[in-house]
C-alpha cells in the first residue's frame, strides 16, 4: 500500500492526500514533519513533506506535483486528473506551477509567525501579503471558472488550488485582511461548490483537527 507522509497541516501534504482520495487509490499516512535528520533527507533529501513511500518497492517520491503525475500514470483507470489535450494539460501544469510558486511557496514565508508563534515582523508581512496578491493577480488571468478553474473538468489545478486557498485565506485573516481570493471573478460560487466535495470536506476537517491538536499541545 502506498504511504503518504507528511502532516495535514501542510498544504502540499494536503494537495496530494487530496488528489489520492479522489481518485480512490488506497493509501495510509505516516504523520511527519519536515527534517534535516539523516535518516529523513534518505527519503526527502530536502527534508521536506510530503513524500510518497510506493509500497512494497521501498521507493519514494518527494514534490506534491511529482506525485500527482506519477498517480496519474500509475492508475490510468482512476478519475483522471489532468485534461486529455496537450495543450489543456499544458494549462493545468501552468496553473498548478502559479499556485506552487507565486502563490503558497511565497506564504510559506511566513509559517514561522503564523502557525509557530515567531515574533510579527510587519515590515515582512506586508512585503509577502503583497507578493502573494501579484502572484493571485497571475493566477486571476489563467482561470476560467465554469464550474471548476480550467473549464468543465475537475482537475488537479483544483486540487492544488483547494489546499492553496485555504492557506491563504486564513494568512489574510491572521494579518486583519479579506480572502485575495475574492478578486476573482466567479469564485464565491466556486468556492461553495468545491466545499461541498466529500473529499474536500474530509481533508479540510482533517486539516482543522491538526492545527487544533497542535495549538492545545504548545
Ligand atoms: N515543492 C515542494 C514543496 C514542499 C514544501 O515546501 N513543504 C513544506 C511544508 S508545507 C516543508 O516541508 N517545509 C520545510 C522546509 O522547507 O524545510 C512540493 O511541491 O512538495
């Protein structure tokens, strides 16, 4: 069985639990932080989550998209993520790589402050909050919601841009600020919808569970 390691606290973690559970590969999850330790950079050699363990063949796989595409072609039979066209495949990968870079890698700036308790710097919040709106300014071009970002096909953009979007939105609210999100024409009503996933619904809660456990524990 494959093993996905990494917390649910972590937005890329959720990404792919996310994409594992729609399209129903079976799979259980190894609860981890990130680590510099020797024995996790074997696995992560950046030390970062998550990572995916392929079962029997004591194999890993690290960076959320490296694994969504790997399950794409490892189940060729399951929901297919990715769009059928070159070109529409080629609009998925783009969206996905606006949301990894300008987007959430660009927050991740300030987890520190945000979920760990390190001294507000607000001269570097407002800098990354700012960034992070020019990045959604990019995304804000790429979509097209009808019903879902890249047309009529639930595809892993939105599963990247689930994760993403709540992230963010609760960043914004930390920081006294609206969800960015809301700049982009349609998205209340996509937002409604995507909420109403039972995947979704399930990785969302799982996610609220962990950062509550985490803040009763500190
Ligand atoms: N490009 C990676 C990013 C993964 C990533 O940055 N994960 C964060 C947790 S959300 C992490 O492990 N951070 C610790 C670190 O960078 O040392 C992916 O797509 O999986």
């Amino acid at each position: 069985m494959l093993v996905l390691g990494g917390s649910p606290i972590s937005s890329y973690y959720n990404k792919v639990k996310l994409a594992l559970l729609e399209k129903d590969v079976g799979f259980r999850e190894e609860l981890c932080g990130p680590s510099q330790d020797e024995s996790f950079l074997k696995y992560s050699p950046m030390g970062k989550i998550p990572y995916l363990r392929l079962g029997e063949y004591e194999d890993f796989l690290t960076e959320s998209t490296v694994i969504i595409e790997y399950l794409e072609m490892a189940y060729p039979r399951k929901m297919k993520l990715y769009p059928g066209s070159v070109v529409a495949a080629s609009n998925c990968r783009q969206l996905i790589s606006y949301f990894d870079n300008y987007v959430v890698n660009v927050g991740q700036e300030l987890v520190g402050m945000f979920l760990f308790n390190l001294p507000k710097d607000e001269a570097k919040i407002k800098d990354v909050l700012s960034r992070i709106e020019r990045g959604i300014d990019g995304v804000r071009q790429l979509v097209r919601i009808e019903p879902f970002l890249l047309g009529g096909q639930y595809t892993a953009a939105d599963v990247t841009a689930i994760p993403a979007i709540v992230f963010i939105e609760s960043l914004f609210a930390w920081a006294g600020r609206d969800n960015p999100f809301q700049k982009i024409d349609g998205f209340g009503d996509y937002w409604n919808m995507m909420q109403q996933r039972p995947m979704v619904k399930k990785v969302l809660l799982e996610r609220q569970e962990a950062i509550e456990a985490m803040i009763a524990a500190e």
